[in-house]
C-alpha cells in the first residue's frame, strides 16, 4: 500500500512518522522549505509512547504523480482548498483520499473534488506540537486515529491502513460508522475549542475558575443538541467522558484553536463554531453562547489582519 501523506506538521508528521517506523511505503508531500528540514534533520518524533528519527521521503507539488492507494490530508481547515488542488494529480480511479481534518464540513467539499467513493471520513484525537526545533512533541495520551467507509463498508483498504499502524504507539481504527465518530469529535472539539479561546485558559484552568465546569458541560450538552438534531445523537458514556474531564483541575489539556491564538495564527474558527452556529439557528436551538464565541474568535481574525495584536 502506497501512502501519500499532505503536511509533515503535528497530526501529518505524526501518524505518518509511525507507519514510516513500522515499514510502510510512506510519502510526505511538503513545501521547499519543509523538505530541506526535512532532509537536514530528519522527521522526528518526542512521545510517551517512543522517540523516533527516521529519514522520510518526500515529493513536492510539481514532481507529483499518480499511483498512490491512500492520500491522508492533514492540512489545517481553512487551507482545504488548496489541499485538494495539491493531491489532485495524485488521485487515480482506486485512490483513497482520508481527511484528518476538524470539523465535518470538509467531507462535501471533498466529495465534490473526488467523487464520494474515494472519500474516507477520519478524525485524529492526539494533542501533539512541532517545537521550535522542528521536532513534533505528543503532549498527552491520546494516539487514536480513525477512519471508515462513507457507507458503512468495513472495506479491504480500511482493514489494510489499520494493520499498518504500529499498535504500541498508535490506537488506529476502521469504523462502520464514521459519521458518528466524527460528530463526537465535533462536540467535543467545539465545546473545548469554543470556551477555551474565549477564557484564553486550559481545561484544568478553567475547571479551577467558580463555575468553569459548569460552564464547559454546559456548552458540551448545547453541542450534543446541534448533533442530535442533525441525526447523530452521542452517547451518554461519551458525555459522561468528558463531563468527568471538566471537571479535573490539572488537566493542561488546551486545543489547537487555542494554541494558534497565543501564536497569533491563523485559526479555524469559521470551519468548527461557525458550523456549529449555523446549525444551532438551522435547528431553533439556543445560539447565544455559539454566538458570543464566534464573534469573539471574527474579532480576533480581524484585529489580526490589522496588525494589531
């Protein structure tokens, strides 16, 4: 199976590291200056769960060519576009392309790009980071990456991605029902996203605040609602998941919304909460919240693009 991976960032650099290290046929498609780093010093990896550095290969744009069994995206949200302009000379009749994006929006585009047989849903649950050093740093224990069939198929290429991914450092699954696990990441991600760009804190930060539990599980049972009403009701043992996580006041869990805004970067607000906002008022749900933190994430972008933070 040949595996062509878009970005050599955090989620890409990451899960595409460990199938390098377990002997998959892997290439990372990268930018000038990302190859030369690359090439100078390696891909690597600092986890709890085991260093690597290995020698990757990789391709730029213009060298691209067709015959690749799998395309993982993971790109940021807001650059999805042009992602898919830079696979496209990638993707043959029996590719798969697996998105490892946030958010859940970007499988309509995908599926007008390539056709929704060669789209896979997916999601990435790790808190991960490249330093200032190049090196991607896995900063907690989640290591899950999960993807499936659009249909519901339990297919031979999911089964074969899931065997390649090294068990002791990666938790991959092929899913029948990739819609739903994507929407359980949506309503986590939104609720932690949303509330912790608004407080600028961590989860265990807000947690220590008076009514910051509150607070986040408040938000979380607002973000189940936009999911039960577009018809993938979470589970009480999700929620009670994180209902139990709001409440841990050492958690130093922050979400990459989150870290983007301390860096003055952009973010993907529109992408996640925006989405989220737009389906609260499709649905006659509660937005005021939504929409307090939507606001306040446009006004960020805005005094960003000013200059002015």
């Amino acid at each position: 199976m040949k595996i062509l991976v878009l970005g050599a960032g955090a989620i890409g650099g990451y899960f595409g590291g460990r199938l390098m290290q377990a002997g998959a046929d892997v290439t990372f498609l990268v930018r000038e200056a990302r190859q030369r780093k690359l090439a100078a010093g390696g891909l690597r990896i600092a986890s709890p769960y085991g260093d690597y550095t290995g020698q990757p290969r990789t391709v730029l744009g213009a060298d691209l060519r067709p015959g690749w069994d799998v395309v993982i995206v993971a790109s940021k949200a807001y650059d999805l576009d042009t992602a898919i302009e830079a696979i496209r000379p990638a993707v043959g009749e029996g590719t798969a392309v697996l998105p490892l994006l946030n958010g859940i929006v970007h499988l309509d585009t995908l599926n007008a790009a390539f056709g929704r047989e060669r789209v896979l849903g997916g999601l990435a649950k790790i808190v991960a980071a490249v330093d200032g050093e190049g090196t991607i740093r896995h900063l907690n224990d989640w290591r899950y990456i999960t993807f499936g069939e659009q249909d519901g198929r339990m297919s031979e290429r999911v089964l074969a991605l899931q065997a390649l991914f090294p068990a002791e450092s990666v938790v991959a699954s092929a899913v029948p029902d990739i819609h739903q696990r994507m929407w359980e990441k949506v309503v986590h991600l939104a609720t932690v996203a949303g509330i912790a760009s608004l407080m600028r804190a961590s989860v265990g930060e807000i947690a220590s605040a008076p009514g910051g539990s509150e607070l986040l599980t408040g938000f979380l049972e607002r973000n189940a609602a936009i999911a039960a009403a577009e018809g993938y009701p979470i589970s009480e043992s999700f929620l009670d998941e994180y209902r139990q996580l709001f409440r841990n006041t050492q958690s130093g869990y922050v979400p990459s919304l989150l870290r983007d805004i301390e860096r003055g970067n952009r973010i993907e607000g529109e992408h996640i909460l925006g989405h989220m906002l737009q389906l609260a008022v499709r649905h006659g749900l509660p937005d005021d919240l939504h929409r307090l933190v939507y606001i306040h994430l446009k006004a960020y972008e805005a005094r960003r693009e000013a200059g002015r933070l």
